[in-house]
C-alpha cells in the first residue's frame, strides 16, 4: 500500500512539475491552490498520527521493561535474553516513532511557511495591506502554531 502511495505521490508530483513549466503564473496560482493539498497529504504523517505511533512504541517499551522485571530466579538465561531482545526491538522502535514525531513536526512549519510565501508573493504590489491582512495574518498564524508545535517539550530560553 505505501508503494503504491509512494508512486501516486511521484506522479502527482511529476505532472505538478511538468504542468508548472507549461502555465503562466496566474493560472499556477490557481492550480496550486487545488493540487498543494494533496502534494502535501503525499509527505508522510501528520503530527498527531506520528504522536500516537509513540506513544504506542513507548507503551510497547514499558511493557517490554515489565516484563523484564518479572524475571526471577527460575527464570531461565533463555527468558533473559528474551525480554532483552524484546526490550531491545522496543526501543528502537520508540527511537524510530520519536523520529518521525520530529520530521512530521519539522514537516508542519516547512508546510505553513511555505503556504505564508506563497500567500505573500501572490499578492498584487497594487494591493493594500489591509486588503491582504485577513490572508497574511491567518498564514502568519499557521506559521506560529506549526513553530509552537515543533518547540513543545523543548526548555528553549
């Protein structure tokens, strides 16, 4: 399913690219703003999807650890290196979900502030701020979100 989607994503893609040298600008607008949804759906998870995969991958973890501790003194080496293979496939896959919590993050604010360029740059030098400030101020403000969702749990000054 995720090659297939892979593949959709790179036609998608290819066709946006070949469309794009075709048109001129003001038609790209107009195209943009119905294909760059879903070019961006194509770009991996959401946040919050990433999120519930961790915390998943950490309650897996903390199962894992749980189970180690229940070893004792009958517990055979076999059961030991069991749970530490367990804990060990574990944690990888909470290093593995707390990277795409990241890059899903990052993802977020590359997307918002491009969309903030693109909402800038398609406006007239003809128009007046308070004509645009409705659009500016609500991609200025994804921006912001996207920015406070990538620092949240960091101790940044």
């Amino acid at each position: 399913m995720s090659e297939k989607i892979d593949q959709f994503c790179a036609s998608l893609r290819q066709q946006l690219t070949e469309i794009e040298a075709k048109l001129n600008y003001s038609r790209l607008k107009f195209f943009a703003l119905a294909v760059i949804p879903a070019v961006v759906a194509c770009g991996g998870p959401t946040v919050e999807d990433a999120e519930a995969g961790l915390c998943d991958d950490l309650n897996g973890f903390a199962t894992a650890l749980q189970n180690l501790g229940q070893l004792n003194a009958q517990s055979t080496v076999n059961d030991l290196e069991t749970a530490r293979s367990d804990l060990a496939k574990a944690y990888e896959s909470v290093k593995a979900s707390a990277a795409t919590v990241e890059e899903a993050r990052l993802n977020e604010l590359d997307t918002a502030y491009t969309d903030f360029e693109t909402t800038v740059s398609s406006i007239s030098g003809r128009d007046t701020l308070g004509e645009a400030a409705i659009t500016v101020a609500a991609e200025s403000a994804n921006v912001a979100a996207a920015r406070q969702q990538l620092s949240s749990g960091l101790s940044c000054p």
